[in-house]
C-alpha cells in the first residue's frame, strides 16, 4: 500500500481545519479572521485583504463595495472604513473583468517561467515580477486600496470571488518574501476562496428572498418613485396587508410631514434613494426629477466634512441600537452656491437579518443661522484663548477668594489678600516667568505660597501699592531673584475688580523686561568698553559735516595733530592744512573714489601735524554716513590712528628688503629661487663674478633647472627641492661640474621660502676641497704630533699623583710649624716686641694658609684620582642639607637664601656637587657689597639632555676681563686681607662639573651681582 505524501497530508489537514472553521457557526464572518490568519502563515504572507462586493438591486452589472476586512499574520483584524470613492462609485462588472483578464494574462506569462508554481489558480507574482505587480497598482479600485491601507509587497497571490458571472469579492495576499509561492498553500489559499464566495452569494440570495418578503407584507413598490408610501413601514408590524387605519390617517400624517419646517426622508441603503421624503424641494434641488436622488445628499456635502457625514455616520448608525438616535452637523452646497449648516437626526427604520442596516429615517434641519451665532461666540472666545496663549506678557487673573471690603485699613486688606488670594486664571507666558511648566500648573496656587518660594520677594508690598493708587497700577517695576540666582525684571500693570465696594479680583498684565534691562547694562558696559578701548589705542574719533564745513573731533584727535587744548571743532580749512602737501591728493582721491564707486568706506595712510617737523603718520579712516533729501553728502564720520612708529618700520624694512637683496647680489655665491616644478623664478649673483657655472644669469630666468644645468645635477637639486617643502628642514648635496676646461666642486644648500617656493644657494668649493686635499696630506705629520701628545698627558698624569704625594708629605712640616708657632704665641708671646709678636703672628699665619693651600690642592687632586660614584639625588632635601651646615656663615653675614623651581631629582656624585654648590653659595656670602645683605636666589631649568642651574647674587660682580681668568687655579682677583681663600675653589667647581658632563659660565657686572650657571647631565 502506497505511503501518503507528508505535503498533501498537511494540506488536507489545514484544508479541513479552515473550511470547519467557516461552517462550524451560524455567522461565518465571525470566523473569517481566524481563517484568513491561518492560510496567512501557510502563505508566508504577511497580510490578508477581503473586500467584498454585491451587485446593485437594479442590475447585476454593477457593483457596490459593501466590506473591507484587513488581517495581518501578527496583531488584531481591521475592518476598514469603505472609501468614500468607492461608496459613491458603482464598477460596471465589464471594467473589473477586464482588468483580471489583464492580470490573468500577465499572470499566465510568468507561469511559463521556471519559478512559477505549479498551479493555475488565482493571479499571482513573484518578487522582481514587476509587470504584474504594475498592473494591480496602477488600476483605480486596488490602487485606492493599496495607499489606503499603506500597503507595501514584492510580490502577491489574488484571487477573485467570482460565481454565476458575478463579482462577488476580492481576496488579496502579499508578501515581502522573495521567493515563489508554496503551490500547495496557493490551492489551499484558492479553496478557501471559493468557499467564501459561495457564503456571500448565498448570503445576498437570501436578503433577496427577505426583501421580497416585506414587500408582499407591506405592500411597498420601491420601485414606484413618484409614489412614497403614505405610511412610514414599521419594522416590527408582522400582519399581512395594510393596517385598518391606514386610509383615515394618510391625510393626517401626510398633511402633519408637509407642515413640519424639517426635511424628513427614509433612505434605503439597498436601492440607494430617499424611498420617502416630505418635501420635493431640499437646499432648491427638485428631488422628484433628479437621476440620482441619493447624490443629492452625498454629492453636496463640504470636503472637509465628508468623513463626518458619510464614513463615520454609516459606522455609527451600524453600532447604534435600535431607536437610539445618530446625530451630526455638516455643511451642505445650496443650489445657489452658498453653504448650509445641517443638523441631521437618524434612526435605524429597518435592518437585513444578519443586522446591517437596510433602512434608515433622517430629519435634517437647516441651522445656519444658529452654528453661525455659535461658531462666532467660540471664534471670539478663541480669539481670546489665543490671545492669552500667545502672548508674549504674563496675563493673569488673581481672585481675592474671600471678597475684601475697600473700606478697611490697608494694612487689613493686605493681610486678606495674602492670605485668601489665588491664581484663577493666567497663560505659559506667566507661568515661565515664575518657573512653573505650565500655566495649568500654576491656577489655584495661592499667594502666600507663591511668596514662600525662597528666591522670590514678597508682595505685600506691590499689593499695597495698588491699595494706595486707587486699585489701578501702571508702569511699575519689580524685581526678583529667580531659581538660578539671576534677577528678573518686571514690568507691571494691573487694576482691581470692585464689586458692590469690595475687591474680588486683580486683572494684571506683566512683562518680562529682564532682556531690555540686560541689553541696557550691557550696552552701558559695551560703550564704557568702547571708551576704554578709545583711551587705551589713542583713537581719534573725527565727524565732517559738509554743509556747515566744520569738522568736530575729540581730544585724542587733538592731542594726535598738535592741537591739544583747543576747541574740538574744526574748519574745513584748517583740517586740510593740518594734512602733508604731498599726500593731499592722496585723501582727496580716496574720497571721490569712495563717493562715486559707493564703496563701505576709505582708508589712507597720510602725514598730518601743524608743522612739516611735527608732522606724523596717521591711517585715516572715513565713511559717508547719511545723505540728503538731493543725495548729496550730509555726514561723514571716521577714526585717526597713529601709525608712525609701524610706517616709519615700514619704510626702514622696504629699505631693508632693497638692500638685502644688495646684499645678497653682493656675496659670492649663486642664490637661484625656485617654485615646486624646477621653475628658476630669480637669480641672485654679482655681475662680474665668475660663478663657473654652464649658463649665463640674466638668461636663466623663466626656464627650468634641466634646461640649465646638466640633468644629473637639475634632478639632484630638484629632488632636495621638495624634500626641504616637505620636511621644512635644510637639504645638503655636492656636485662636480666642468666650466672652461677646469673641474669645480660645488656644494648646494636647499632652504624653503614659503610652501611651494625653495632657494638654492650654489658655492664654489673647489678651493676648500684642494685645501681638503692639502691638509689629507698632513694627517701623517698630525699623527706624530698626537703621540708626543699621548706621551705629554700621560707626563701631566704623573705630574698630578706627584702633586697629591708632595702635597699630602707637605702638610707634616707645615702642620709643625703652626704647632710649634702657636706653642711660642702662647709661651712667650706677651714677653716679646711688638716686631717680634707681628712676625710670630705672620708665621702662624702663613702656615694656616699654607696648610690649607694644600688641603685645597689635595682635594683638587683626587677629583681625577678617586674613583667617582654617581647615584640619584634628591634634590630638594640634598640642597636644604647644604643650606643648613652654612647655617653660621648665613647668620653672620645675615644673609636670604632662595630655592625654587627645582627638579625632584638629579644624577651624579653626592659629594662632588655637594662642593660645587656649596662653593658657589660660600662664595656669593664672602664677595657682598658692603653694608647690602646678600641675596642668593637658586634656580633650575630642563633642557633636552642636562638640568641647567644658576646660583644668582646681589654682590661685588666681576668684571667681564676676569670672567675666564677665575676658573684658573690658584688665580685670584683679590688680595688675602680683603677676601681669604687659595683661588682653587673654582677651579675645583669646573673640573668637577666637567666630570658630570657639563658646563660653567657667568654674567656679571661690577657692583651688580653674578650669576653662576652650570648644566649637569641628566
């Protein structure tokens, strides 16, 4: 036995599933959503349309559009309001079937292709099929719906539900997939369709049958126009035949529908006419011999109210119970052009079975006159409303809250009105003014507790103001300080409500005027900025005013012409005489230029004074201002500003640009500027030099480096050329040339001008390189030279330990001597001479300078001898060590020591630059000026590879022969009675700072202090 296909299994399965979804219930609307849904997720649709139509009660060649359901795959189902093009539209059926015999047959093209799906139900087409996609689009009916509904596809699957040659609906799926159509859901899709549409035929046979009915019951003709019923038909009269009283009371009712002023029609939706109205004249249409009575009621509605009237009054009068009454107002075209406001009145009169409305009756009355009145009072009140809300000013109404008699104390009604009174009515403009968001958010909020805002004053007082003036207030400033700390400025008007002697409320008007007040400061501070400005650049301000040919300037145009002290009014003359004869034409010029070219202004840079010595350059600058009724020139106004010192500079440097260029004719070497192309744009030589160079000067310019030169060398300097544009950096080459049968060497420097522009300086350096050849000659006689050197240092080497052995085997005698010399002193120094005594004092003396020469002289050894360690140095601490062991020489000569701007650390011997600094500072205490206390300030500074110190005093100074002198050992520039010491300290200082790699200079003056600077590599 064959297995069952798994795909056609489940399209069994949801063919089952749907069609017992639409007979499982007595009302198969109910469960079209449901259904649409499902064969929506077995399209892989992303929405399902259902509109349905039915054909006309006339003919069946026409079609109504009855329903329009929308079901997406996810989220509820819609049923759309009918458009109301197509409510008023009937569709000959012959337009519709051949638009789907287009359809069809686009959709039968694409079948032959190979996507297309295996079926041949219904019209279809896939993503990038866009004729058929085109088609539907561009038709009437479906491109109405389409932008109704904000319907977007790529592709679709349409089927229409046609039975008995009748178009009964149309039943649309799309899709954004891009793939084809599954062909089993497009079959499952295509049966459901023909089960819908046998519903609705069937559906439509049936109120057929039901209308048939009612006619034989009631005996109404409906197709008799020209014979309304004289009864209006009840729905709920089930006899057969007409009622007993019919014949008595057609005269009574026909004659009480003719005397009522209102218009009252029964409408049949069905047949699409007024089967019954009370009157053949409505708005001055005859309805009696209208075509299409019900366009009379359709087709003369205002645009705007066309939703209102037709769209959502069907929705309305559906939804309605029955007796329940629909009302709208409308505007409706007169016969006679103008428009007339429509009150209409509805009620259901009959329903279809499945509860649609088949019948409705309609009194409609013309109430122009009354929503005329009525929209005026809401345009004023609207008027008003706008008014409020637009306003730029806070308007506001205060009410009292408890009426306060105008009689009493001032003091009483003040106290009233805080503590009662609150905002009734006001706009936004006011509520921003007091921080609140809105101006909802600031009605009912009472004084007082406006007032307990902490930034805001009290108003106890304005409120008083108004009791003193009689209740009226105008032109009264305020100020408060707001949330954020700045102050607002208010201007205030108001008047108080007095009703019966008592105040029940305050009208009032406030404006915000803290942008007025702020510009005023602010222009009050612009024009004292202005001023300063004024004074500080020394502006002359100057105002010509031809017609009366006075000239009025201020005081620093008078003190800038040599006129200082007298009047600030000018003749025309006496200005002009005031300006250089030679530049005269100059400002006169610029004047007619400004004039007749109508330019912003004039600028000239002229001389002007009272005398031809007195005289200084000026930049004149000067506007028309203001013209006469003729056009001729009323004002002028300008500045004066004093440019001398930047002319007279200018000059000097066009001055030194001629003689630069002199200059640069005057030197030795071939200047050649070049663009970025090689392009020689000038040449810079002597005339009568002979640059050895292959080309003549005055012809190279214009023309380009290979035309000139030969092309090795052309592109070497071009290649240099933009190298230095674009590393802004000198470029160096050599280059060999032959001129005249002799062989040149030159050297090229490249430099940049500006971004696009280099100069090429080109030197003859033949004979630098013969002296390069001649002195290559005696390397051999230099090296000599250096080994006698080699043996020469290693002698000073030697020279050096003798010197610390004989220094350190010195000292013991010397330290005897001393010994013994004291010994003596003390012995028997108060029984000798005075001569005696002065030559064993000198003895003792010489021996401690002599000891301590040698002392020195040991320490200035072993800087090379010993070993030195370097280590880092905290630099703060280090320096206040050194500080505090010269504590006692600092206090004895009183002296101020300064330290900043020191780094954290450094790097060398801790003992070595221990004595450099403590040499330097020892120094600047001993060489003071007398009766001065000395200064010392220390400072320091980086540099790429060393830390730069200098060690700066107020004292004696050096004068700048000796400035070299005093790095000498033992030299010293002053004898031991004025200044001890051995003349070895500075010495000492250089070698060790030479040992950090560093250097040591000074700057000084006599009897202006030294500074030391040295540098220690970091």
């Amino acid at each position: 036995m064959p297995t069952s296909n798994p795909l056609t299994f489940g399209l069994l399965q949801d063919m089952y599933e749907s069609v017992h979804l639409l007979t499982q219930t007595t009302n198969y609307r109910e469960t079209l959503p449901e259904v649409l849904r499902l064969l929506c997720e077995r399209l892989n649709a992303g929405r399902a349309i259902l509109l349905e139509t039915t054909p006309t009660k006339a003919t069946n060649t026409q079609l109504y559009f009855q329903r329009m359901l929308e079901v997406p795959v996810q989220g509820e189902p819609v049923e759309h309001n009918i458009p109301r093009l197509l409510l008023r539209k009937k569709f000959p059926q012959s337009d519709l079937k051949k638009w789907l015999n287009d359809l069809v047959t686009v959709s039968k093209k694409i079948a032959a292709s190979p996507t297309a799906p295996e079926t041949d139900q219904g019209i279809w087409a896939i993503a990038g099929e866009a004729d058929a996609a085109r088609k539907l689009k561009s038709d009437r009916v479906s491109s109405t719906i389409i932008k109704l509904l904000g319907v977007s596809f790529s592709s679709f699957v349409f089927f229409p539900l046609v039975q008995k040659e009748t178009l009964w609906g149309m039943l649309f799926f799309s899709s954004q997939q891009t793939k084809p159509w599954d062909p089993q859901a497009v079959m499952l899709a295509r049966t459901n369709a023909l089960v819908i549409t046998n519903f609705f035929a069937r559906q439509y046979q049936s109120n057929q049958e039901l209308l048939h009915r009612e006619f034989l019951i009631h005996g109404q003709k409906p197709a008799e126009k020209t014979n309304p019923p004289t009864t209006l038909p009840s729905q709920d009269n089930e006899a057969v035949g007409p009622p007993a009283n019919v014949v008595t009371e057609q005269p009574l009712n026909h004659l009480i529908t003719s005397t009522i002023p209102d218009f009252i029609f029964l409408v049949d939706i069905e047949l699409g006419k007024a089967i019954y109205s009370n009157t053949d004249i409505f708005l001055g249409y005859n309805i009696a011999e209208a075509d299409d009575p019900l366009d009379i009621f359709t087709g003369k509605i205002h645009p705007d109210d066309q939703a209102e009237a037709i769209g959502e009054f069907l929705f309305k009068l559906r939804d309605a119970q029955d007796g329940e009454v629909v009302q709208s107002d409308y505007r409706m075209r007169h016969q006679d052009g103008h428009w007339v406001w429509i009150s209409e009145r509805v009620k259901v009169f009959q329903r279809f079975p499945d509860g649609m409305v088949r019948q409705y009756l309609s009194t409609m009355q013309d109430v122009t006159e009354k929503k005329m009145t009525s929209l005026k009072i809401i345009e004023s009140e609207q008027r008003y409303r706008n008014f409020l809300s637009y306003s730029s000013e806070g308007i506001y109404y205060i009410n009292c809250g408890e009426a306060i008699p105008i009689k009493l104390p001032a003091a009483q009604q003040v106290a009233l009105y805080v503590r009662n009174a609150f905002f009734q009515e006001c706009n936004w403009a006011l509520a921003q003014m007091y921080d609140f968001a809105s101006a909802a958010d600031i009605l009912g909020v009472k004084v007082s507790q406006l007032e307990k805002r902490p930034y805001y004053a009290t108003s106890p007082a304005a409120f008083q103001d108004l009791i003193n003036q009689q209740y009226k207030v105008e032109g009264i400033e305020t100020q408060v300080q707001a949330a954020d700390g700045s102050t607002r400025y208010f201007l205030n008007q108001a008047v108080g409500i007095i009703e019966g002697n008592h105040l029940v409320g305050v009208w009032g008007v406030q404006r915000d005027i803290t942008p007025k007040r702020k510009a005023q400061q602010a222009l009050y501070e612009s024009e004292l900025r202005l001023s300063a400005i004024i004074q500080d650049t020394q502006l002359g301000i100057w105002e010509w005013l031809p017609a009366t040919k006075k000239i009025q300037v201020n005081d620093i145009c008078l003190a800038l012409l040599g006129l200082k002290g007298q009047d600030l009014v000018l003749d025309e003359t006496q200005f002009i005489e005031l300006v250089d004869p030679e530049d005269l034409p100059i400002l006169r010029e610029a004047i007619d230029f400004h004039l007749n070219q109508a330019t912003e202004n004039y600028q000239v840079d002229i001389r002007m004074g009272i005398a031809e010595g007195e005289r200084i350059w000026v930049q004149l600058h000067g506007r028309l201002v203001e013209k006469d009724d003729q056009g001729e020139p009323k004002r002028f106004s300008g500045t004066l500003l004093d440019i001398h010192q930047l002319k007279i500079a200018e000059l000097l440097l066009a001055e030194g640009e001629a003689l630069l260029k002199a200059v640069l004719n005057g030197m030795p070497d071939t200047k050649l500027r070049i663009n970025s192309t090689g392009t020689i744009l000038a040449v810079y030589a002597a005339s009568y030099q002979d640059t050895g160079l292959p080309f003549s000067l005055p012809e190279v310019l214009g023309k380009k480096l290979a035309e000139v030169l030969p092309v090795f060398v052309a592109k070497g300097l071009l290649f240099n050329a933009q190298k230095a544009l674009s590393t802004q950096t000198l470029q160096t080459f050599e280059f060999l040339n032959t001129h005249n049968d002799k062989l040149h060497f030159f050297e090229a420097r490249v430099s940049t001008v500006n971004e696009a522009e280099t100069l090429i300086i080109l030197r003859d350096i033949t004979p630098l390189k013969m002296a390069e050849k001649a002195l290559t000659e005696q390397v051999y006689k230099y090296d000599q030279k250096n080994r006698q050197l080699e043996k020469y240092i290693e002698s000073n080497l030697q020279l050096e330990n003798f010197a610390y052995i004989a220094s350190h085997d010195l000292r013991e005698p010397i330290r005897t001597m001393r010994t013994f010399g004291q010994f003596l002193k003390k012995r028997i120094g108060s029984q000798l001479d005075k001569d005696s005594s002065s030559h064993l004092e000198f003895i003792i003396s010489s021996a401690n300078r002599m000891n301590q020469l040698i002392e020195d002289l040991l320490t200035y050894s072993r800087v090379n001898t010993d070993p030195m360690i370097r280590e880092a140095i905290n630099t703060v601490s280090f320096l206040d060590n050194i500080v505090a062991n010269l504590q006692s020489t600092k206090a004895e000569a009183n002296a101020r020591i300064i330290i900043k701007n020191m780094p954290s650390s450094i790097y060398g011997s801790v003992v070595r630059i221990q004595q450099v600094f403590q040499n330097l500072i020892i120094n600047a205490i001993k060489f003071r000026r007398p009766g001065v206390p000395p200064e010392i300030i220390i400072e320091s500074k980086e540099t790429a590879s060393h830390w730069q110190f200098s060690i700066a005093d107020n004292g004696i100074g050096i004068e700048e022969e000796f400035h070299e002198q005093i790095f000498v050992i033992f030299k010293k520039l002053h004898n031991h009675e004025v200044y001890q010491g051995t003349g070895i300290g500075l010495a000492l200082v250089k070698r060790i700072i030479a040992q950090h790699g560093g250097e040591i200079w000074l700057e000084s003056s006599l009897n202006k202090g030294t500074t030391f600077h040295f540098t220690l590599l970091k």
